[in-house]
C-alpha cells in the first residue's frame, strides 16, 4: 500500500472529502483505492479515456492528473452518475440500446457525456463528437452508444427549459443529482 | 414457410432482450479483475528484454531482493523451468511447447526477464532498476526471408523445444508448422484456365486493444489453494497450464473470470497467471498484476503478419479452375497459434469459391518479433484479403462484374468442398457440408445498400476526389468440430428461478444473455428468470472457452440440451403435483400445464414441491456438447470510398456489412459484434500497424501513435442480419463474433482500385502508400 505523506482535500460527488496521498500518486490512483472503482485503468497516457472524471464540470483523464491537483476542486466520477433504483437518462438509453458490451468504456463515456450536456447548449453531432472523441472503444463500434447518445440529447434539448437550467445550478453546487 | 420463419415465433430467442448485466457495467459497480484486489495486494512488475535476441550470461537480483518493500524476486535461477505453451487451446495442443516461465535466454523486445513484487507500484520498479543483466547478444531474425534463409540464427535452440502431438515442427530451421494438402490437380487445372494469376500478398501485425489491459490477480485461499481471478477468455485452459508451468496438481488451483473488458484473442493466452500464482505461493500474499498500455502491445499478443503468395486460373466463362494458396505467418518468438492461424488461412478461406483443384500450403516462422496470437478472425483475416483482391483482378479480366463474378462462384447451401475434409487444427479436418447460406441473399441487400449500380470503371474518372465501390464476401466458422467441448448445468430456485452455470467465457460480448435466452426458451420461461454464472474452474462445467466462434453455437447447444433435461423433471414434478400422466401436461409462460389448460402448477410452486415437499429432489439439468460441424456464418462488406489523389486520403462514405448468423439469438447483440467488429477491422484497414525500429522495438506503442477508431473516425456504417436456420445450432443459430473484422481490408482495397486503378497488395492503406499506388497508375497512363 501506498505510504502516504501529505494530504489533499476536495469535493468528491458532493462531498468535502480529505485523502492521505503523495506528491506523484495520480488522481486515478486515489479514487480507486478509496473505493471509487467505477473510475478505469486503460492505458495510463491520457489516451482511451476510461479514467474519465469531471473537475470541476470538465471532462479530465484521471489517470494524467495528480491527485493533488485536485486540492480545493470539485470531482465527480461515475458513482454520481446514476444507481441501480435511479440511472441517469444516459445510462439507461445505453442499456437499452445495446451498447454496452465489454463495459469498461462506458463509465468514462458517461463521464463525457456528462460534461458535454452541462457545457453546451447546442447539441449538434460535431460538437457531441468533439467531446466524446477521448473515450475509446473496441467493442462496438460507436454505432449504439452514439444511438443511445443522440437519443439522451435530444430528449434534453426537446425537453422544458426549466430542467437543464436546474442541473447546471445542482452542479455548480457540487454536482448531486 | 421460410425454415427461418421459424424464428419468428420463439418467444426468447431471436429478440433483443436487454443484455443482463449492461446495467452494473453503465453504473460503474464492480466487475473485472482490478475490481476486486484488496488494498493490501502486493504489486508485481517484470524486467523486459531490451534485446530481441541474446543469451542472458549474468542474472543478478540479489541487490532487488533486499530492496524496501520487496517480497519476491522471480528469475530463471529459481522457478521450474517447464516448457509449456501458453496458447489457450485443446489439450494437448496442436502448437510447441517452447516458452518456459523464465529463460536464460530473449527472444523479442518485451520478453520475460525477471520479475518482482512489492508492497507498491513505485518499490516495485525501484527493485528493477537494480536488477544487474549481461546479455549475450545474438543475431536476430526480423523477416520471414531471414528466418527461412539457410544458417539462419537458431531463435529456439533449447533441447526441451518440442511439440506434444506428431506434427511437423523444426526449429532448428525456424520451422513452427507446415500444413498442406491439394484436391484435384492445380497443374491440371492451371492449364484449363483462359487468365492465370500470380500475386503476392502481405498484411501487417496489429494488436486487439481492448480497453482493459491483462490483468490478473492471485491469492491464497485459507484452504491453502491458489485463487486466480483473470481476464481470461479461457479459464479451464488457464487451470491446466498454470499448474503444469508451475509444476502443482490443477486440484490445487482455482481459476475465476468475472466480467472481462474486451478480449478479442488476446486473452486466449496464459501471459500473466503462471507469474502471479508462484508469487502468491511464495508469498502468501494476493499478488496482483496488470499490464499497463505499452506492456499491451510490446507482450501482448498481436495479428500475425502474413505473406499469401495466390496462384489462380480462370475461364472465360467466370469458372474458377484452379486455386494455389502458399500462406507464411511470422508468429513472432513464441509459436503458441502459429499452425492453427496458418491453417485457418486455408480452411476458413479457400472453401468459399467453387473450385475443383485446389491447392494449399501453410507454413508459420520464428522470428525475433512480438508474438502473434489469436485475433478475431484468425487467419481468415489475412486470407480473405489476397483472396478477395484477386477475385475482383479475375472478374476483370474476363470482363464480368465482380459481384457476378461471386455469385456464380460462391459455395450454396448442401454443398461441401474438399478442404472442409482435408484441413483441421493440427489434423486431418471433419467433412461437411453446407447447412444454412444465406449469402446470395447478403450479396443483393448489401448490393443495393451501397449502390452497387452506381459502380463506374476507373478510367473514367478524374478530378481531384474520386470515388469507388468495392466488395468482398466471407465466411467462418462455428466452433471447432470434433474438439471443442462446451458443458452447462442448470437448477431451479424456490421461486421458480433458475441458476444458469456455464463454463462458456462471456468476454463482454453478451454471450451469458444469449445462453439465458436459449436456456429460457427451452424452459418456455422468461430470460428474466436466469442467473447467469461463468466461469469458475470449481462451480461452472467445462468449457474450451471464448474462442473460434464458438459460444453460440456450441455451447449454446449444451445449454439447450441442460434445460431440456431440467425440463423433463419439472414435466415429471408437474405432473406429478397435477395428478396426471406425463403425456398429458406440457410448459408454457413458466408453468406446467394440462393438456385440457384447465389445471396448472408454476415453475415457483414445482421448485417449492421438489424442494421442501414430496420426494424431494433438486430439478437440476446437465449437458455437454460437441459437434462434428462448424457452420460457416457468411457475409458480404461494401463500401463506397473517396480517395483524396493529392494526398492518397481515403474517405469512407459509406459502409455495409450485411451478415448470415442463422438465427440472430439476440439481434441486437448480434448487430453489436457485427459492428464493433467491422469498425476494428476499418480500422486495421487504414491505420493500424506495427512500427518497429532495426532493433526489433516498437515504436508505437500507445494509442497516441498507433491510432485505433474514435467516435469522430466512425464512417456511416449500415449493418443487415439476413436471416438463416442452421438446423444443427440452437434455435438455428451459428456464429457472429469474427465473421465481421475480415471485410474492410479487402473491401477498400477492392474500392481503391476502383476509384484510382491503384491495386495495394499490403495494408494499411496509408495515404503514404495510397499515394505512391496512385502516382504510379499516373505515369503508366
């Protein structure tokens, strides 16, 4: 086990949280010895995107980052995102589309898409591909999680405007939803 | 009726029921191997070869055995040294026993060297940077030229090099296997032909790139046994080659897949689980390793390369008469699938044209490079794009359009070829033939989604861009006949629920929905109601494991035939509870029933009977399968491209992959390996390769460099399931998974030509080389 020699304190999916850590533990490192394990190992570059987190609403490779980094930050990984009773909008249209086949993509593709929806205001394919372009994966070719993805996307943009204006705020809080 | 109407009335299979365990994967809940290791696992890390080849004179570790937090150091020097294979295949294997756990000598860059395992990551390669090595170096072979040449190095010289079945092997000439046969006469047929052909053909190494590196993980249970839990995609083949590498009875070891983050063929390999079980026996201690991206792709296994040297006649009138394929793989420094990939480069090819004199010669190297291994599609890969492009160079010859040109020569329905007889995996291969094809179907629906008659000749086009259809058709197998053995068993709960245990090794693909599926529709209860377990080497059957297309089919069958057998004892029980004879009950919606529907007993009352009331007994169904047929699904790939004649860029525009898998068990699934499948095979088209430097390092390995498909690369793809009924599968159902990775390279190759007259006998196709091939039609012109 990692000895640890300092500490770093941030918001964790809503709550003020302090870590024992060192100077050159990652992020990725962190989360998942504290028991955060939907937050994936998949190539240690900052390349597949499988570590993907939120810091401070943006999308971020957890595996680059120094845990330290996040001093005073807000994170928000994939156990913010949903649960087996309430699975957020896109979790449930990815698993009824089919797109989930190995899995191991899918939490940091949540993760992004997250990001994407609290960020932008117009959902259009080349920004949607923009944002998702970090995350890869070898299964399905794209083709249902892309499905699944429109479909979360238009549902938000067809839906009242009240609603997304009300997650931003809870997010700006600290991201509970 | 269609026979595949049938279909059409099941009530489980043949839909898209939601895949079981999507859920907990979307949710992020623990779920593959690094998911479990307690926090107080040691971490393991390994000394790789910085050489390709070299003798090791001097291996000192005694400086990383006192290192802070070490507990272990592995080397040569003090673990048996047991040659084995690490391929995951039948027993015994058809391949070398020629890797040992460690050498005194490498045989790549990336191979073994020493290993230690500490208290964390960081101590871990602090100790190996003090590990002291002397190296030897030796000659080493990177082309199949220099392997083959006369007096070439020796890459496995040790005495214990040697294969457990009788089948050529020779290394001292760098010789891993040769498999040939011939029916009819080629020289016959050669002379028939009005056009002959003869071309030479290479592809290149890639790597499978699943998002989830190897890792595993090994423990001591308080009972004293040894506990994997890996990202295996053959458990029972790991038991088997764990204990033989490290010399324990396979008793003593337990072997656990939980969910596994892709696969694809490289995890049909043991690479790491022989390492972390001798540390967790020397230890005590969980021990815990997990290759990081690099790692992946300099040790991991790889595509082998090929060189298809194709030899064909062709009549004026579209009749193939003669076909010679000569087939060399480099399987790299370990020859673990070198004969099997070699001769599915004949078997999975060659029997898809009618052709009477057919010819076929494979043979598979050494060289000083990584290791090649299976990979989805396993040799028909390669072979399908010699075979393919010339297809489309024979049509034009005798003036005939290429797709014709197929549909005259493809393989029909209750039809066989020679090699099915002639070409097995290290024997003589089980006669067949065709059941189900659906291709003269696949070839029209692909045809007319791609806009087949829009198709121009190339010399009438010009401009800047231009654009090109082109085609291939497919097939593979289902399983591997006569060896391959799946097992399932199945019990009843209290509430009428059912455990489904099957050794069969859902890599991610869905295979445990499918078998649910199969077993409820046997059941004639609901998916739902199924509790699926794989695989663990103490509580599921057997099973060969998640490889040559077999899961559906086969072991799809022994989940069939389990629930049939739990079947007849819930129709006994029920009638039983009914008062009636067995004849006069039937199953239907999760309950027996009387003949006259008047009475009935659900599966939940029966469980409670059998369980806790009357002549109590467990309802419990088991079964094994093998057959003696594999099933050839079959497809067709089009694609229309844009080539960029400035830059040699290839657009894909549009891309259609239409496929016979029998019966689709879970159409929504079985779209999913089609896709996913078809995008990893766009992608080794067009930009994966293996870079390497003249010391036999790669030079590309992350994904920054060697660059696999993202949402944004993604070309508008179109995937068609044309439906089949394979009579001897379950439901009707035949294989999907590998079918689909075959297409592209021959597909854009195929469309090159025809949007440039630019013929590329290698890939990928880069614009570099796209550019050359088109600057060379210029000046021809």
């Amino acid at each position: 086990m990692t000895k640890t020699t300092h500490t770093v304190s941030f918001t964790l999916n809503g709550e003020k949280k302090t870590f024992g850590t060192r100077p050159d533990e990652k992020l990725l490192a962190l989360l998942r010895r504290e028991g955060y394990r939907g937050t994936k190992y998949g190539c240690g570059q900052g390349t597949c995107g499988a570590c993907t987190v939120l810091l401070d609403g943006r999308a971020t490779y957890a595996c680059l980052l120094y845990a330290m980094q996040a001093e005073g930050r807000e994170v928000r990984t994939i156990e913010s995102a949903g649960t087996f009773d309430n699975p957020s909008v896109f979790q449930k249209e990815l698993v009824a589309a089919g797109a989930v086949q190995c899995g191991y993509c899918i939490p940091g593709m949540v993760m992004s898409a997250t990001a994407l929806m609290e960020t932008e205001k117009v959902l259009e394919d080349e920004i949607v591909k923009e944002y998702m372009d970090g995350n890869l994966c070898r299964c399905t070719g794209y083709e249902k999680i892309w499905v699944a993805l429109r479909k979360t996307l238009d549902r938000q943009a067809a839906a009242p405007a009240k609603k997304p204006a009300a997650k931003s705020k809870s997010s700006a809080k600290g991201g509970k939803k | 009726m269609n026979r595949h109407e049938k279909a059409k009335n099941f009530k489980q299979v043949n839909h898209s029921v939601t895949k079981i365990d999507a859920l907990q994967l979307a949710l992020g809940k623990d779920s593959y191997v690094a998911d479990f290791v307690p926090n107080d696992a040691l971490i393991v890390k390994m000394l790789w070869s910085p050489h390709a080849h070299a003798r090791i004179k001097k291996l000192d570790v005694s400086k990383a055995e006192k290192m802070p937090g070490v507990k272990a150091v592995l080397w040569y020097g003090n673990v048996p040294r047991i040659a084995h294979c690490t391929a995951g295949q039948g027993f015994p294997e058809p391949s070398p026993y020629d890797t040992f756990m460690f050498d005194k000598k490498v045989r790549f860059v990336g191979d073994r060297v020493a290993a230690v395992a500490a208290e964390t990551e960081e101590q871990a390669l602090a100790a190996l940077e003090v590990i002291k090595v002397e190296y030897e170096l030796l000659k080493p072979v990177f082309t199949l030229d220099e392997a083959m040449a006369p007096g070439a190095p020796v890459i496995h010289d040790e005495a214990e090099a040697h294969v457990p079945i009788p089948i050529p092997y020779e290394p001292k000439k760098n010789l891993v296997a040769h498999v040939a046969c011939e029916a009819g006469s080629f020289e016959k047929g050669l002379k028939e032909a009005d056009f002959t052909f003869d071309q030479t053909f290479e592809t290149p190494y890639a790597q499978h790139c699943p998002i989830e590196p190897y890792t595993s993980l090994a423990q001591i249970a308080p009972s004293g046994r040894i506990h994997i839990t890996t990202s295996t995609q053959v458990p029972f083949h790991c038991r088997r080659i764990v204990a033989k590498t490290l010399d324990v009875p396979v008793q003593k070891i337990r072997v656990v897949k939980p969910r596994i983050g892709g696969g694809f063929g490289c995890k049909q390999e043991v690479l790491l689980d022989d390492v972390t079980a001798m540390f967790a026996l020397r230890t005590g201690r969980a021990c815990l390793w997990q290759f990081n991206r690099e790692e992946t792709f300099r040790t991991g296994r790889t595509r082998h390369p090929f060189r298809i040297r194709l030899k064909a006649g062709v009549k004026k009138d579209g009749t193939i008469t003669a076909i010679d394929m000569e087939a060399i793989n480099n399987t790299g420094a370990y020859g673990g699938h070198g004969l099997t990939v070699v001769s599915c480069a004949g078997s999975k090819v060659l029997p898809l044209y009618h052709c009477e004199n057919i010819k076929f010669d494979g043979k598979s190297y050494y060289t000083n490079l990584p290791v090649g291994g299976a990979y989805r599609g396993f040799g028909a890969t390669q072979a399908f794009f010699a075979m393919e492009s010339l297809m489309d160079q024979m049509a034009e010859a005798i003036g005939m359009d290429p797709m014709k040109f197929r549909q005259i020569n493809h393989i029909r329905e209750g039809e066989g070829s020679p090699i099915f007889a002639a070409l097995g995996e290290g024997r003589e291969g089980t006669p067949m033939t065709v059941g189900s094809n659906a291709l003269a179907e696949c070839i029209v629906q692909g045809a007319e989604a791609i806009g087949w008659e829009k198709r121009r000749d190339w010399r009438g086009k010009t401009g800047r861009y231009r654009r090109g259809i082109g085609m291939a058709c497919l097939m593979q197998g289902s399983s591997i006949p006569d060896i391959d053995m799946g097992a399932a068993s199945i019990k009843i709960n209290d509430d009428g629920s059912f455990n489904l245990l099957v050794g069969a090794t859902d890599l991610g693909t869905g295979s445990d929905t499918v078998l649910a599926q199969i077993a409820a529709e046997e059941l004639e209860t609901a998916t739902a109601k199924m509790i699926v377990y794989s695989s663990d080497t103490d509580l599921t059957p057997f099973d060969v494991g998640a490889y040559a297309s077999s899961t559906t089919y086969l072991s799809g069958e022994a989940v069939r035939k389990a629930a049939a057998d739990a079947k007849r004892q819930i129709l006994a029980t029920g009638a039983e509870m009914l008062g009636l004879p067995v004849d006069q009950v039937f199953c239907e919606d999760s309950a027996v029933r009387s003949k006259d529907d008047k009475h009935k007993v659900t599966y939940g009352d029966i469980a409670k009977y059998s369980l806790y009331q009357k002549n109590q007994y467990q309802i419990m169904g088991t079964a094994s399968h093998i057959t003696k047929k594999s099933p050839p699904p079959f497809a067709a790939h089009y694609a229309e491209i844009e080539v960029d004649t400035w830059t040699g860029f290839i657009k894909v525009l549009n891309y259609v992959s239409t496929i016979d898998c029998g019966t689709a068990v879970n159409p929504a699934l079985a779209e999913g390996q089609t896709e996913g499948g078809t995008l990893n095979g766009i992608s080794y088209a067009l930009t994966e390769e293996y870079l390497f430097d003249e010391k036999g390092r790669m030079q590309n390995a992350s994904f920054a460099d060697y660059h696999i498909y993202s949402m944004r690369d993604r070309p508008p793809l179109k995937t068609i399931l044309v439906p089949s009924y394979e009579e001897t599968g379950p439901f009707g159902a035949k294989s999907v998974s590998e079918i689909c990775i075959n297409g592209a390279a021959p597909v854009f190759a195929n469309a090159l030509y025809n949007a440039t007259g630019a013929r590329l006998r290698e890939f990928p196709l880069t614009p570099e080389k796209v550019l050359k091939a088109i600057q060379a039609v210029e000046v021809k012109k």
